[in-house]
C-alpha cells in the first residue's frame, strides 16, 4: 500500500511536470480553481504582500556561503582544507549575540542590506520531524526523514514539509489555500512558478500558475489578423472532447494556460517600464518576470501572492570553489536587482525573498575538491520589513563527530525545523497562528512555532 501511494505521488508530479513544459511554449501555463468563501481576514485598502522562493537546486554549500570567523575560524579553516576561504576575503556580519560571522565574497552585492537591517541569517535549517540530538539520531530513538541526502527526496520534502509520508500538496501552497480570501474577487492564481512547475506551489484548494519564456504572451501572437486567426484556431482545438482524460486533462491545463497568459499579458501592456536593470542570468530573468507581475497587482485584483523561482547547479561534487563563487554571484546580483524593484514600487516592506536548497554539503571535503551531501543548512532572507542584521537559530559545531554531526563529515543536524522558517514567513503572511499546524504537520513537535525574523512573529 505504500508503494502505491509513492507510486501515485510520483505519477501526479511527472504529469504537472510534464504539462508545465508542454504549455511553456506558448508562453505560460496554469490550472485555475474556484477560491471559495471570502477569508474573515480579508481587508481593504494597500494591504499587500508577497514571498518569494529562490530553490537552489542540488545542494548549496552553505558552510561556505556564511562562514565563522575570529576565534572559531580556525577550526573551520583546518577542517575545510582546500575548501576553506580565506578570512580575509569575508564580508562581515556581526550578529547581536556578539558572534563574529563573515559572507562568501561573492555575496558582496546585498551584503550592505545586512547592515541596513534588510537582509537576516538563518542558521542550521533543515528536515526534522522532532527536535533531534545526535546520540536521537544514531539510536534510532526519535525518527529522521526519509531518505535524507537524496536529491530527490529532499526536495520533495522541503516542499511538501512531508518528512516521513509523501504528500501531493505544498506548504506554500497550503499557506494560499488560508489567504486566498484577501485576493476575492480576483480569479487569478495566488501562487505563480516561474521557469517550471513547484510541488511547494500546489494547494489542497488553490492551484499555482506557471509562467514561462521572456514574456506572458502567447508566443507568435503580435495581435495581427493572421495571429488572432492562429489564436482562434487553438481555441477551437482546446473545446475538441477526445474522450480520453489524460488528454482532457491536457486540454483543460492548456486552455487555462491561454487565459492566464492573457490577464497577465494585457495587465503589462500599459504599465510603465520598471527602471531597475536586472541581470541576464537565467536567476535575474525570472526574477524580472515576478518584478513585473508584482507590478501590475492591482490590475490582477491581488493582495497576497506566492512566487517560486530557481536556481540550478549547487551539487558541486568537485572543483567546487570556483563554481560556487559563480551561483553565489548570480544569487546576490539578482536579489538586489529585485530588492530595488520593489524599493522602486515603493512595496520593499511587503515582500520577503527566501532562499532554500534541499541540504547542505559536507563540511569535509572529498577528494577532489569538492563536497558530498548532506544535512541542515543556512538560508538567507530578504526585505524592507525583515529584521535583519542578525543571525537567527544556532549555528553548528564546528567539529567532526561532534554534537552537531549526524555522522563523521560534518553533516549537520538541524536546530531549526523548515516547520518553523516557513510558519514564520506564513504568520507575517496572513496565516491564523491557529491554523499554522494545518499547513505543516510537524510543527506541534517543536516549542517555539516561529523564529522572529519577521514582525509580528
């Protein structure tokens, strides 16, 4: 039986997959649904916010993304080895507890939003089901997530906040099945993936919206007679009943795909250019992608909105300094691009970046200069409103075999659950703190609901 329901999971996600790339090239994809009753909380006026999610795909080194420095650089210098940065070369974040730390150079682009309080470290984040010692960990005592230090998996379940069960529905997701009445009576999706489907996305009530290619109309489609006869033509294909459901289902996809497109596309239309130059990289794209939709806001009829975005990459098995140094450049140039977007839009208050990756690399290095998968990460968060210029959660021993190793390369157990770094950007978002353990599963396992990085969490 649970074969079946892995099974299950598994052919539901390759169909969303699937389906996302076939609409992607006509410029959009989605799949729409009703949004219900309006929510008690729905308010008036400029309320409005937005989180965005920046997934690096295969891994992100984190212990060299934010590295200690001072008396406790020493024992990461000699445990990295030819991984080790130098300390020099750090961009220093000095943390309220007195904790010296430094940020990878190439992060140099936002490192003055940590000064500015705009930008928070978080420290040691990862799967858990309940808080976890290492002796818990080697026991058996208390259980660990299935499967940890696959790719697969993991991801999946930083998605899904599913540890031990799979599950076809995201906490983001979840988090817009609890808002969607802000938005009433807007129909469009509260939750857009840019360059590909997210399972983080997909809500038990509401339904995200992929967007995909350089803009949101439909590809070919330059409003000339022949192009509107094309777009008519395909209109007709999409009312054509197979009778077979898979192709139904197809079918359905597309045509909301068409109409989600169009809102988008015709919201753009008259809007003013954004003056913020972002980069070309693939990041910088879609993050240009989310600035505009964000733009255009209260033409779409929305007040709370949900964006995943990518970053691919990250599992840097060897010659990884150099790699790495490049993904962290990509990161840091693209978030400040979009954080100046939303300065521009006068929202930087109302909308928070996050990144997550599905684990951390080891903290030992293998042999060819490189590092393996492993556990708990750190993540960074950014925006007018975070309170920033700190570090939040504790950050690991740095010792092999220590009391934060799961094993003997410096695989770190988390301190901090992805139950309490998602509820708290789901609070600051509109979520009931009632409601907090309907949108992650395990959150009852853990005393402290959120970590207060945020206002009002």
């Amino acid at each position: 039986m649970k074969k079946n329901r892995i099974d299950f999971a598994q052919s539901r996600r390759e169909f969303l997959l699937k389906s996302g790339r076939l609409v992607s090239t006509i410029g959009a994809a989605a799949t729409l649904a009703p949004f219900g009753a309006v929510n008690a909380l729905a308010q008036s006026g400029d309320d409005y916010k937005a989180i965005i999610c920046i997934f690096n795909f295969g891994g992100n080194d984190a212990n060299n993304m934010i590295v200690p420095m001072g008396p406790n650089y020493a024992a990461y210098q000699r445990i990295r080895g030819s991984l080790a940065l130098p300390e020099a070369s750090l961009l220093s974040t000095p943390t309220s507890k007195g904790e010296a730390f430094g940020l990878h150079a190439s992060l140099a682009p936002i490192h003055p939003l940590y000064a500015g309080k705009k930008l928070a470290l978080i420290a040691n984040v990862g799967m858990l089901v309940k808080p976890l010692t290492r002796e818990q960990y080697r026991s058996g005592a208390i259980p660990a997530p299935n499967n940890l230090f696959s790719h697969s998996d993991q991801q999946q379940q930083w998605q899904n906040a599913s540890p031990l069960t799979p599950a076809t529905t995201g906490w983001a997701g979840r988090v817009a099945d609890r808002v969607q009445g802000f938005n009433a009576p807007s129909n469009f999706p509260p939750a857009v993936a840019v360059n590909g489907n997210s399972l983080q996305l997909i809500g038990q009530e509401t339904r995200p919206t992929t967007i995909g290619g350089e803009d949101f109309g439909i590809a070919g489609n330059d409003h000339t007679v022949i192009s509107d006869a094309r777009q008519a033509s395909l209109q007709e294909m999409l009312k054509f009943d197979s009778g077979v459901v898979l192709f139904q289902t197809a079918n359905r996809i597309l045509s909301d795909a068409v109409a989600v497109s169009k809102q988008v596309e015709d919201a753009t239309r008259g809007a003013a250019a954004l003056t913020t130059a972002f980069p070309g990289t693939g990041l910088g794209r879609q993050l240009a992608q989310v600035a505009r939709i964000i733009q255009v806001r209260q033409a779409l009829g929305m007040k709370r909105q949900i964006f995943f975005v990518s970053q691919g990459g990250f599992d840097t098995h060897s010659a990884q300094l150099g790699m790495h140094a490049g993904l962290m450049t990509e990161l840091s140039q693209a978030m400040l691009a979009f954080y100046n977007a939303t300065a521009e839009m006068g929202i930087a208050d109302k909308v928070v970046t996050f990144t997550e990756s599905e684990f951390n690399r080891t903290f030992q290095p293998n042999g060819n200069v490189g590092s393996d998968h492993a556990w708990g990460t750190h993540t960074l968060v950014l925006g007018g409103g975070v309170l920033g210029g700190d570090m939040y959660g504790s950050f690991p021993t740095q010792a092999l075999q220590g009391p934060s190793d799961s094993g003997d390369r410096g695989n770190w157990i988390p301190t901090m659950s992805l139950d309490q770094y998602g509820a708290t950007m789901a609070q600051w978002f509109g979520v009931n703190p009632l409601d907090l353990g309907l949108v992650f599963p395990n959150l009852a396992n853990f005393t402290k609901k959120t970590v207060g990085f945020l206002p009002g969490t």
